[in-house]
C-alpha cells in the first residue's frame, strides 16, 4: 500500500504544495511546530533517508536546501532547523522547521492549530 507520502504526491490526498520537480515534492505539515514547518520528501517511497541511493539523497538534499531559502526570505526567523527522524511514517522526509531557538524543536509541544487559509497564505509565500 502507497505511503500517505505517496499519496499526498499522486493529488489523492490533498496538500499545501510549497515546491515540487520531477524527483521531489515538499508541502507544509498539517501539524505544525511553526508557521512554515515544511516537509520535503522524495517521490521514490524509500522507507528509510539513508537507504536512498546516494544520487537521490543529494538530491533531496538540494531541493531542501532551496526550500529551506524560501522560508528564510518569507518567515521571520532566525535559522531553518533540519530534522530527520523517520519513525512515524514509512517514506523517506525531511522536515524544515523555521526556529528563533533550540526549544522551537520541540515534537512533543503543542502544534500549531492553523486554519485553512493561514495555510494557503504560507504555501502561496513559500512557493514564490
């Protein structure tokens, strides 16, 4: 069975697109740390980051990069923290988490509770 991942790139399960190519896909997180908390994920569905061939991992890494520029120019903070912890859902993802500190990057905080068109305004600014 495809991954939510997978999903959310085939338009079966809707998203708030910030960027996408032909290899990869990035859509801010529905639950968010931080206006802007993105997630970048390869369209290939590897489980695990590193057990993405080496072309594919520097590649996300490179898309994440630009993204990660794009909520710096658009989100007041002071750095983009990257996070990668793989466990809660089986596709490959990096999330771009925009931070004033270290306590920003928090997963067992409150999200943030957004509504739809605060959403749609970040994935509009973001996917300048």
């Amino acid at each position: 069975m495809a991954s939510i991942f997978s999903r959310i790139i085939s338009g079966e399960i809707p998203s708030y697109k910030v960027a996408e190519n032909e290899n990869y896909y990035a859509f801010l997180d529905i639950n968010p740390l931080a206006k802007g908390h993105t997630l970048v994920v390869p369209k290939k569905e590897v489980d695990y980051i590193f057990d993405l061939d080496d072309p594919t991992l520097a590649g996300l890494i490179l898309f994440a990069k630009q993204v990660a520029a794009r909520i710096k120019r658009e989100i007041a903070c002071k750095r983009v923290a990257v996070v990668v912890l793989g466990l809660e859902i089986a596709h490959a993802h990096i999330h771009l988490i925009p931070i004033n500190s270290e306590n920003d990057v928090d997963f067992h905080r409150e999200k943030l509770h957004l509504l739809p068109e605060e959403f749609q305004e970040i994935a509009a600014k973001l996917s300048k």
